[in-house]
C-alpha cells in the first residue's frame, strides 16, 4: 500500500519523479563506501528547479522527515547513505550549465552537473574547471558537499578555492544565496565557505558559482622510480619549493603500481631491473604555456630527480601518460576489486610525509595488517588500501593510524570526508570545544536535526 506521504509527494512533483518500494533504484541507496548499510528510505525523489527543493523542504520538515541530499554516489565515506522512512533528494536531474563567462572566468551550474559535462563545455573557450577529485562522472553538488580534491589540488587546490557563490535551500524551504561572481569580499561572515565540506548536512546546494582558470597546452608526464619510500618522499620538498608547480605529484608504492598498470594493460617501458629494485614511485605533471618553458622546466625536474637519487626518469609518452594518469585516478577501484577491507585518506604536514610513511609500516606490523598505497604528497594527503578481514584488528590498526596522524598536526580525512565511515575516529579526535561549536551550528540552520542526520556531527546510531 503506497504511503500517503509517498501520494503527495506525487502530487507535488509529479509520480514520474518519486520512486518508492520495490521501484527505487539500487543505485540511489549508496555511494562507493566499502562498507554499505543497507536502509529503505520512503522515496527517492528528483527535483528539477530550486523552487521544487524547497517545496521538498517545507513537506520533509512539516513532516519531520530526514532529508539526504544525493550527487552522483561517487563518494567514499557512506555520507549519503538512506535513513530509514526518509527521503533522498536526488539532484541529478537538476544538471543544467546555466552561464559561462569567459570573461571573468566564472561558470555557475547547477548542483548535478558532472564534472565531464563541464569540462566538455569549457573545452573550447580555453578554460577549465581544474578540481579533478578521481572519477568524472562525479558532480558539482557532492564536490561542494565534501570539498572534493584530487590528484590536481598539489596546484590548483581544493573545491574551496574554487567555489565563488552558492545558492541553498534551508529546511525550511527558505532560499539563501551566498557569495556571488566575484573573487574576493569582505562582507560579512563567508556562509559560501561555511557551507563547502559541510556534507549536505545545514543546507541543500541547488547553484553553484565556480572560479576557472587557464587551460595551458603543453604538458609532459614524468615517472620516477625510487629504491625506497623514504627517497620518494624526501623528493617532495624540493620539487615543490623549486618553482615548477607541478599540477599532479603523486607517490605510488610498488604494489599498488604494479596494480593499476596491470589492470590497465599498460606498458610505461620501466626496464625490468628497475622495476625489480623500485620500492616506490614519484608521478609529475608539469603544465606549461610555451614548448620552450615546458623543455626548460623538465630540465630542471630531471637535475632535481637525479640528485635525490631517483633510479631513472622517464618522460612518459603523452598516450601512456593519458592511461597512467587515468589509472591513478581508478586506483581505488582496483583496489576494491582486489578485496581491500578499508581505506583511508588521513591528511598530514607535507614535511611530516616521510616520517608518516614509516610509522605506517610499524603500526601496520604490530597490528598484523597489510597497509600500502599512493597518495597526494604535495599536499601532504596519504592514502592507504588496507587489508584486514577482522573488524576488530583492523578498527585498533586504524584507531591508532588516525590518532598519530592528527597528533602530527594532521587531520582524519584530507578529501573523502566524515559520512559514516570516518565518524568515530573524528568525533574522538577533534578538538571537543570545536565540536561543539560546529554542533551549534547546524542547531541554527537545521534545530530539528532533518538534514543528513546520523553521520559526521551527528552521533545518534543510524536507524
């Protein structure tokens, strides 16, 4: 029997846009968390304009409904998984790219345009979008939401930097725009930041205004073997205090390249001794505006590489180097599909990188756990495929990983972010007093605790 709440929300929508029961989609009940609860919401719902999230809003809080606000499901922290008798408010039919502006290098979309769609729009004006958090088909909305990075933030930074104004429909169905096409403002408290990493949980995102920036045409990909981790991540300060910007600067351990080229079908030309005596690897994307600058800066990376006692250097063909990159970015679908128990994206002090690296093989060993990865080291991101069936071990492998990396001034999730997943460790770890006043917040802008409720600030088991 359908529910009476299902019957208006039909009424107020339309039945085409309101699945319920035995119709929901699988794939509108979760994203990409390796470990997913699986819970019946009362529907799935899609709104297609602003004005229809917050009639949304007004029937979810006249009717105490949870309201979880859904992207594109690319997300890793189980942060949009369903509650119970609530509702998913799907954005993906709201995917309109409403103005480019080459002028002033603003783009303003709405919240489930992907990130393909805008880079295929922005292609020709020479512009790009350039956050590339690892999956294209992820949208604007949950990058906002989670405040995306990726391979490319070493450069252009984080989602942060990038978004300019938001437009929000508050629980209460009241609408609130932030911000605007400008890159800077002094006006008051900045509700746009407030917002951006907040996991859809004070305010639904139906308009996003995003800073771009310079398309630069040549670039060049560089694979760099080391005889140890401890070499690669010793490389990072000097590559990154040198001047040369990399746009991507990658570490990859022997495991997990050896993964991601073999599943990729993908031959880089590593002569076999070097591939034998390689413990780790650095990726460089150098971007450059003129052939010449692009030849003079690889240069200079090389000289950089061979005094830090890098085994070779190779400049990737540009084919090979598309297929590299592209396989970094699916490395954590390889590593889901190799059987991996969990992962972790903990954030440290670029400079405490090495040190971390090497407390994570202790660690690992006294707890009995299989831990390896690849990870961000510009920027100081550390991510770790970890093997370990038995939920205990590994949650006191991981208890302890979490609690070093933030005593090294780090934080428990550098991009992923807290969802579920990451809930614990978070709220034990995190300064009480912040907790606290970030709990107050959301009293503010959702007192009845409706918006993606049960997950990050939100302790209250999920029903």
């Amino acid at each position: 029997m359908v529910s009476s709440h299902v019957i208006e929300l039909e009424k107020l929508l339309g039945a085409d846009r309101v699945t319920s029961g035995p119709s929901m989609n699988d794939d509108d009940l979760h994203d990409e968390s390796l470990h997913r609860r699986v819970r019946a919401p009362l529907a799935v719902v899609r709104p297609h304009s602003t004005a229809e999230v917050a009639v949304l809003a007004r029937f979810a809080s006249k009717n105490r409904l949870a309201v979880v606000p859904r992207g594109s499901g690319t997300g890793l922290s189980g942060a949009v998984t369903p509650v119970e008798g609530g509702l998913v408010v799907a954005f993906d039919a709201m995917d309109a790219i409403i103005e480019i502006n080459a002028r002033d290098h603003v783009a303003v979309v709405q919240p489930g345009v992907t990130l393909r769609a805008l880079d295929d729009a922005l292609r020709a004006t020479g512009l790009q979008y350039p956050v590339y958090p690892g999956e294209l088909s992820a949208s604007i909305g949950g990058n906002v939401n989670t405040n995306a990075g990726g391979m490319r933030a070493v450069r252009h930074g984080v989602t942060r930097q990038h978004v300019l104004g938001l437009e929000l429909v508050l629980i209460d169905g009241t609408v609130v725009r932030t911000g605007g096409a400008v890159v800077k403002s002094s006006s008051g408290y900045d509700l746009t930041q407030l917002i951006v990493g907040s996991e859809g949980t004070l305010a639904m995102v139906t308009e996003v205004t995003v800073r771009l920036s310079p398309r630069l045409e040549h670039s060049a990909t560089v694979l760099a073997p080391f005889a140890s981790v401890d070499a690669v991540s010793a490389m990072v300060a000097p590559i990154v205090g040198s001047g040369l910007a990399p746009s991507i600067l990658e570490y990859l351990d022997q495991l997990t390249m050896a993964t991601i080229t073999s599943r990729s079908q993908l031959e880089l030309g590593v002569a076999e001794e070097v591939t034998r005596d390689a413990e780790a690897y650095l990726v460089i994307v150098l971007e450059a505006r003129t052939a010449d600058q692009l030849a003079s800066d690889l240069e200079r990376l090389a000289a950089l590489l061979d005094g830090g006692g890098a085994i070779d250097t190779y400049v990737v063909p540009a084919g090979a180097a598309t297929r590299l990159i592209e396989a970094r970015e699916r490395a954590f679908w390889a590593a889901k599909e190799a059987g991996v128990n969990d992962i972790v994206d903990i954030v440290v002090p670029r400079s405490a990188v090495p040190g971390f690296l090497r407390d994570v093989a202790l660690i690992a060993q006294r707890h009995g756990v299989i831990a390896g990865g690849c990870g961000h080291v510009g920027d100081g991101n550390v991510h770790l495929f970890v093997i370990q069936p038995e939920p205990s071990v590994r949650e006191a492998f991981m208890d302890e990983l979490f609690a070093h990396g933030v005593a090294l001034g780090g934080a428990v999730s550098g991009e992923h972010g807290i969802g579920l997943d990451k809930q614990g460790p978070f709220l034990a770890l995190c300064d009480p007093s912040s907790i606290g006043l970030q709990r107050a917040i959301k009293g503010v802008f959702d007192p009845d605790g409706l918006l993606n409720p049960y997950r990050l600030l939100d302790e209250r088991p999920l029903p």
